[in-house]
C-alpha cells in the first residue's frame, strides 16, 4: 500500500471547486436576468420628443408584456420592423373597433371626445391619414403626446399598429431618479 498522499490532485481539485463556486451562481444570475427581461419585463430607452410632457428624450422605463391586452390610454412599446431601427413609445388612443375622429384638435372615440389631460397641445389631423376611421380588430391607433412633434398612427408610416408588435406596457421610468416612477 502506498501511504504517499498526492497534494497536487488536492489542490487542483480546491481551485477546480472554488472556481465552480463562483462560476456557477454567476450563470445562474445572468439566466434568471435574461428570463426577467424576455418574459416578464423589458428595459427601454426614449428617444425623441414626441410623448413630452409624459415622456423624455433618453428616460428609461421598464414595459412588461405578460398578460397584456391594449386598452385606451396605455403608454406601449411597439416595434416597427423597416420603419424606426429601435422601438417606439407611443400612448394606446383607440382598439380594434373602435371609430376615431380628429376634428379642430379635438380626438373623439365612437364620436365621444376623449378627456387627455397628458397632451402638450391640440391634435392636429392626420398627415396622410383620413378620418373618421375605423381601426380594425387585433390592432391600435397610438399617438404621441406632443401631438405637433410625433410620428404616430396619423402616418401611413406607422399607421393602425399590429397588437403582435407591442413588446408591452411601460409601467416604470427608473431614469432619471428625480422623475422615477409609475407612467400614466
């Protein structure tokens, strides 16, 4: 029997340990992020001018997806493949059915003028879009809130805007911290 004890293997066997202990919750953490970030929220930067006073040109909001339906109102995340190279934000005006009208800056849903105490200024009409008209089902109408500086669905651009393509509802700006919180 041989009574030599081999100190080397131990030690490799240490370092080989202790590196796994490190390594392993490190993966585990990255994992859990990008599972957050895919499935339950999403981090995303403005840019531009368009949802002020709402909204800032590189504020950073937090959108979430998970059993979202758009409703009238919501402050969404929308990604509009060969039109803007990163996502857009834009404010959820009317659903699918629903019949809108922009008249004398005034914009009406089902012919009842919606109260949008949010908006920077009168809603001018549509750039090559005529109304009244209706937004079909599975879609949404959005605009922005600075409605005289904001591409929107008045556009053929963007125009009625595929429920499949909101990435989610913005729920929290956390920058800049002095503005930090829920977005309505």
């Amino acid at each position: 029997m041989n009574d030599k004890f081999d100190y080397e293997a131990i030690e490799g066997f240490s370092i080989t340990r202790e590196l796994y202990d490190w390594v392993e919750p490190a993966l585990l953490a990255v994992a859990c992020m990008l599972l957050i970030f895919t499935f339950v929220g999403r981090m995303i930067g403005v840019e531009g001018f368009s949802m002020l006073p709402t909204l800032n040109h590189a504020d950073r909001l937090v959108s979430s997806r998970i059993a979202y339906t758009p409703t009238q109102g919501d402050v969404v995340v929308i990604t509009m493949p060969g039109v803007h190279r990163a996502p857009i934000v834009k404010r959820v005006i009317a659903t699918g059915g629903q019949e809108i009208d922009i008249n004398l800056g005034i914009v009406y849903i089902d012919g009842v003028a919606i109260i949008e105490p949010y908006i920077s200024g009168p809603t001018p009409g549509g750039a090559d879009m005529q109304f009244p008209l209706t937004v079909p089902e599975g879609h949404v109408f959005v605009l922005g809130d600075n409605r005289g500086n904001s591409m929107d669905s008045r556009s053929n651009a963007i125009g009625m805007v595929d429920e499949r393509l909101i990435l989610g509802r913005v729920l929290y700006r956390i920058l800049p911290y002095e503005h930090m919180g829920m977005i309505h």
